[in-house]
C-alpha cells in the first residue's frame, strides 16, 4: 500500500508527544484497550491497544545491572505476553509463548523479573499475535541507563512508526490480510514520529534514541538540525562514533544519536520519490554550545566470537511473493521450513561460537532477530562490525553474523517483519 500523501503529509506539523508515565518506571504493566492519538491532536482518537491507559506504553528505564520487576496484568479479551526486545535475560523472562512461558490469559497476571545487563536503548512489546496486537499499540521503550550517562541536556526517546487507518482515523482491519504476508508486510498509510520531548534549546546538546516499532516498514530516515554522531545501534554502544549520516532503520532496530542542535530537529522518510517529514522537535531560544567533545559510550560487555567457529551454518530465507522459491508449508520459510518445529534448528553448548550466513534468497528485505543475545555484523573480509540483535539483510543478499552462544535456554530466531513471522519465518535455537 502506498502512502496516503493526503494523510501522511497532515502529519508534518508537530510531533506527538509519549504519555509521561506518572512514576519513573512503573512496576505493572497493564494491558488493556485504549484510545490513541494518532491523527493530530483535535482530531478523531482511535481505538487501540495499550499500557496503563495508553499506546505506546510508559517508559521504562532502569540502571545498568538493576532488576526491573514488572507484573504483567492482561485486561484484554484475548491472550499475550510481554517480550523484552534485546535484553539478555534469563530464557523463563523472555516473553515468548508456547516457548518459554505459557499465553498469558485474559484477566491473568505474569510477573517479570530480570536483571538488565547491558546499558542502551530496548523496548517492550506483545509476543503474541504480534503482527496485530504490536500493530494496535502494545508497545513502549525501555532504557537501561548507564552508571554514568554522558552529559546531554535532553535525553529524548523518538518512536517511528506507521499505521494502516482510514480518514477518520478507525484502524483498518484484516491484520493476518495473507497479500501482506506474501509482500512487504501490513505497511502503514500514516508514519509519524512519537517523542518524549517536543521542544528544546538551540544549540543544546542532546541524546536521541530511535526505535522503530513498525511491524512491516523498514524507515530510510535522515535527521536534520542536528549536528550528530551516532554512538549505539540496538543499544550496543560503537566503538567510536560515527558522523550521522542517512540510515534504513529495520522493523525493531534502534540506533543512539548525541549531537549539537543546530535548528528544529526534523525526522524525514526518505521515500522512494520524495521526502517526507515525520515530525520535528522545536529549536527555541539559544544556548551556548557545549564545549566537550562527543565520546564513545563504555563499551559493552559482549565475548568475542573466536576466529575459528564452532559451528558454521546457513540461515536461508525463502518464500514469499515475486520470484522467491515457495518453501515450507506456510508463505515463508527458513531452509525449507516453516515456522516452529518441535526439536531446535540447532543446539549449542553453552559459550560455542557461532558463525552464521543470513541468505536472503527472496524478493523482499528482511530483519531478522535473535533472541536472548547480541551478534556481531561480520564484513565480507571477515572482521568483525556493529554488534546488533536485529540485523536487516536486503533482497537477494547474504549477511554473516558471529556471536558466542552464551546463555542458556530456548531462543527465537525470527523476521521481525511480524506478518513473516506469522506465516513461517521463524525457527528456535536452544543453548545447554
Ligand atoms: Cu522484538 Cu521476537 O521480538
Ligand atoms: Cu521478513
């Protein structure tokens, strides 16, 4: 589906503000319908899915190596369960059912508790029929802040995300639409950015955190007005920071800027023909700029794949409309098969490294996650790149990743395009 230029460009005004959760980080999560704003304020409301009253859901953010005790209230009338998108944690915690934990049912409670290892920038969001209750709105942020945050002036969490919705702003429905599965996914007709801040200082320095909660659009996206380095990408911090350039941003990804404001902060979707504004933070007033240089975040506390795998292996997606070889039994497949099998895709002992080819032999992009652990991009020379734990590999190409294997449990490997995931690219891998 193509944009509704109409619709998308009556989003350009200003951005929509996140709800400001009443405590810091509250310790339910309740699910729940809700009304959401997603036309401009004034106009039509829509009814959603949310947390606490509200779509996304509050911020969470806890310190570096602190637990986060969260009790999972579903008042919804259907079953689902909440995944912590990067965090290594304790396999029991990871949100995912008939894997980890059972479905959480209707009026029934789950309680989380799990330490929060790495410092950066993660979220939350529904594991069950995903593909339509994340795209109604059952997600949020979580930042895990490190024991020393590098000075900003703002610490601003920015949201892109887009939706499928008539003029009058009702979600269109038919979210399992089997057309979409085969494509690119439930793309929206409406993108907009969500913000924690809609104003700062000229000349301020700030942090940005992006994360694109889409369920289908990977987001080319340019930041304006903003003199930036980007210093993590999916909360893992780069080893040096990098000059803010244009980046695609997959479905899940997340990518840390700090940089100096120059004028309004504008967030544009480089679309195929033209540019369009996502939304912007205002620049007001002037401040004098600051002095210290923008340094690395500490680095992370990841093990480094041996040079010589213990495990070498192809991860072949397949399926799919327009040219890709059908496999499996469902739309998707990863090696010829779809969606769950009983016995794991691999097994590992706990701390093998592991080499693996991401093959896309299909006509679409695709973002493909790893549950319970972050991997590192491995360039064609062999070296080792960004570490990740969404990596989007384009059509037609391959993608290596390498990653030590070291914690224990049962862990999805699967598209976060979620309508592919429903229709069969998914696997699991279990670590002794
Ligand atoms: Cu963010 Cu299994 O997903
Ligand atoms: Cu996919």
């Amino acid at each position: 589906m193509n944009l509704n230029r109409r619709l998308f460009l009556a989003s350009t005004t200003a951005a929509l503000a996140l709800p400001k959760a009443l405590v810091a980080s509250p310790n339910v999560l309740r699910a729940e319908p809700v009304q959401g704003q997603i036309l401009p304020g004034g106009e039509n409301t829509t009814a959603m899915l949310g947390f606490n009253g509200s779509t996304p859901g509050p911020a969470l953010r806890v310190r570096q190596g602190e637990e986060l005790a969260v009790r999972f209230e579903n008042r919804m009338g259907e079953g689902s369960s909440v995944h912590w998108h990067g965090i290594r944690l304790e396999n029991a915690m990871d949100g995912v059912p008939g894997l980890t934990q059972d479905l959480v049912q209707p009026g029934a409670d789950f309680d989380y508790r799990f330490r929060a290892p790495d410092a950066g920038t993660y979220w939350y969001h529904s594991h069950n029929r995903s593909w339509e209750q994340v795209a109604k709105g059952l997600f949020g942020p979580l930042i895990v802040e490190e024991a020393n945050p590098p000075e900003v002036d703002h610490d601003i969490t920015v949201m892109l995300d887009d939706w499928r919705i008539e003029q009058d702003g009702t979600l269109m429905g038919d979210f399992g639409a089997r057309h979409d599965f085969a494509h690119a996914g439930r793309l929206g007709n409406y993108a907009k950015i969500m913000t924690s801040e809609v104003s700062v200082m000229q000349g301020a320095r700030v942090r940005l955190r992006l994360i694109n909660t889409a369920t289908a659009r990977v987001f080319p996206t340019r930041i304006e007005g903003l003199n930036g380095w980007v210093v993590a990408l999916d909360g893992m911090p780069l080893a040096e920071p990098r000059a803010l350039a244009d980046v695609s941003l997959a479905p899940a990804q997340r990518m840390d800027v700090i940089g100096d404001v120059t004028g309004p902060i504008k967030f544009i979707f480089i679309a195929q023909s033209e540019l369009y504004e996502m939304g912007s933070i205002a620049a007001e007033g002037q401040k004098v700029l600051a002095a210290k240089a923008i340094e690395a975040l500490p680095a992370a506390n990841a093990t480094r794949p041996k040079d010589q795998p213990d495990h070498a292996l192809s991860l072949k997606m397949e399926g799919g409309a327009m040219g890709g070889r059908h496999a499996g039994d469902d739309i998707w497949a990863f090696n010829g098969v779809s969606g769950m099998s009983d016995a794991p895709w691999a097994t590992f002992n706990r701390g093998d490294t592991v080499a693996i080819d991401l093959v896309n032999d299909t006509s679409f992009p695709h973002g493909i996650h790893l549950h319970g652990h972050h991997f590192y991009e491995v360039s064609a020379d062999g070296s080792l790149g960004d570490l990740r734990d969404t990596s989007l590999v384009e059509r037609g190409e391959t993608q290596k990743i390498a990653t030590v294997f070291d914690n224990p449990g049962k862990w999805l490997l699967h598209c976060h395009m979620l309508g592919h995931q429903a229709s069969g690219m998914k696997t699991w891998v279990e670590v002794l």
